[in-house]
C-alpha cells in the first residue's frame, strides 16, 4: 500500500521502487535509459509524491505527482473493467493495440483493461506530471449498493473500449483543490469518492453506444460482437479468418457475417481493413518507412498495401512517409 495522508514528503523513486510497485500492482516498468548497465538500478527516475487509496466503491485512486529524472514506460498487465487516467500536469504517450494518443494537461482517457489490451505508458523525462488514475475492481460490481449498481449500468451501455475526452475546466479545478488541501480521513474520502463519481460521469463515452433498438441484435450478440470488434481493433496486424473470428464470437461464420455488419454498418473484414490502413498512416505520421509501416499494420507485400492505402485516403504511403 503506498502512502494515503494528504501531505506526502516529496522522496526519490529508483528503478527499484517502480519495480516493487509494480509487483503489486500488475505493471511492467522499462527504463530505457537503465539498460544495459549503464546505469545503477539504486540511480533516481523521479523526484515527488505518489499516493494510493481505496474509496468505498470500489475505485482505487492513486495521485502520482513527479519530476521525471529518466524517461520510463510503463505496461498495465492487469484487469479493470473501467480505467481512467487524468493528466493534471505534463504529458503522457498512451497505447492501446493500435490506438496510440499523447494526453497534454486536462485531458484524459477511459478504457476497460483486459489481458487482450493492455496499456501502454511512456513518460518522458525533464518535465513535471501529475496524474490521478482510477482503477476499478470488478468485484465491488456485484454488490448491491446504489453506486455498484450505476457503474455496472454505465460501464453495460457503454461499449466503446477507449475514450479519450477532455476534463471540465470546472472539475480540474476540483480535482486539484480535492488532493491538494489536508483534510480529516474520513472528509477526504468522502470528497475523492464525489470526484471519482463526476470522472466516470464525464468520462464515460455515451456517444455510439449501440442498444438493442438500434440493430435489433439482443445484449448477448452484441457483447460477443463487440470482443471480436476489439480484437480487430487492438491487433489489426495478425492473420485472421472468418472461421476463427466466429468461434470467438460463438457463433457460424455466416452469422457473424451478417450481424457484425448490423451492429457497426460495415462487413467484419472492411472494418478490419480500415482499422490497419488507420494504424499504418499514424505510423508514417511518426517517421516510419512505408516498407516498416506496412509490415506493422499486418501487411506482407508494399504493392498490396500501397493500393489500399490510396484508395482509402487519396494518397500514396510515400507522401507520408
């Protein structure tokens, strides 16, 4: 358990704390700079606070408020039907599969966290980040408290697996003044459960969630529908068939044929085509050759990729790249 009082000391955090940390948290910390020896892991990555608490329903609130000495990356390996990240101060680069976004101050993300996407965090070093992330556990889902209830409903109409989406001025100031004023125990508590609930409030993506009135496929369909959208998603770049894809889906490939294209409007290999054409043009975007960019998004020969990449965006890969 890391520190919970509301005045916390500033201290140094070797590669040997993050470690630790993430023995107990389910994260792999990298330092790239460590490598090799080059440095002693005892040498400090960071300079500041990082506190933890567990509220009542359910969340685990953890502030992290750092001078970043060395430049780190950080793997979620773990499991949260709802994770949020909010970046007071700095900025992070955040990965999902595919989905690559760097969050500035007041932006954050929401995503449900699973063995299939895990997250990726790379922080660079000279700048001061702050942090709040909320974490929640599935099992407080099952009790039959009003707060257990509502998250469960939130997290059932809200399908979409990443949502980044930017704080209210309004509740960034509360947020900052909520952690940083010391308070008695039991009234912070009470204020941080307050802005743990306006975080999912807000940060709940509610726009494109898909009920049955819309596609006329029942909640099961479209639960399993959804996992086999995710894994197109999150890796776009592995071989698929349909054969394989339905039994993800536990359903016949002709089923999943047509009710994939009733729940998002297009067929299942348009969808995964367009979602490797997306993952290449941000890879030319970051510098990538077309030979790299086009062997990342799961393509084997240039030519191949080069053709769909211009009739999906009107241009050629090497006017990116």
């Amino acid at each position: 358990m890391l520190e919970t009082s509301a005045v916390v000391q500033p201290r140094h955090f070797s590669m040997g704390d993050f470690l630790g940390f993430g023995r107990d948290f389910g994260i792999d910390y990298r330092f790239p700079t460590l490598a090799g020896g080059r440095l002693p892991t005892s040498q400090a990555v960071a300079l500041g606070q990082i506190e933890e608490q567990v509220l009542p329903s359910g969340f685990r609130l953890t502030r992290s408020s750092l001078d970043v000495l060395q430049p780190y990356e950080s793997v979620s390996l773990g499991q949260s039907p709802l994770l949020m990240v909010v970046v007071l101060q700095g900025s992070v680069r955040l990965e999902v599969g595919s989905w690559r976004r760097t969050l500035h101050t007041g932006m954050a993300l929401s995503l449900q966290l699973g063995p299939e996407q895990p997250l990726r965090a790379v922080q660079l070093s000279g700048q001061r980040l702050e942090t709040v992330t909320l974490a929640l556990d599935s099992r407080h889902l099952d009790g039959a408290g009003s707060q257990a209830a509502l998250v469960a409903e939130l997290l059932r109409r809200s399908p979409q697996p990443v949502h980044a989406w930017r704080v209210p001025a309004a509740l960034l100031g509360l947020l900052r003044h909520g952690l940083e004023t010391a308070r008695p125990a039991l009234q912070r508590e009470l204020i941080l459960e307050g802005l743990a609930m306006q975080l999912m409030g807000f940060g709940l993506p509610g726009e494109g969630a898909r009920s049955t009135r819309d596609t006329g496929l029942g909640p099961g369909d479209l639960q399993r529908l959804e996992a086999v959208r995710r894994r197109l998603e999150f890796a776009p770049a592995e071989d698929y068939s349909l054969a394989d894809l339905a039994r993800r889906a536990a359903m016949s490939p002709s089923s999943l044929r047509a009710k994939f294209r009733q729940a998002y409007g297009v067929p299942v290999f348009e969808y995964l085509r367009n979602c490797r054409l997306e993952l290449a043009r941000r890879s030319l975007e970051e510098g990538l050759t077309v030979q790299q960019a086009a062997h990342r998004a799961g393509y084997r020969h240039a030519t191949n990729f080069a053709t769909a990449f211009r009739r999906a965006f009107g241009l050629s890969p090497s006017d990116l790249g």
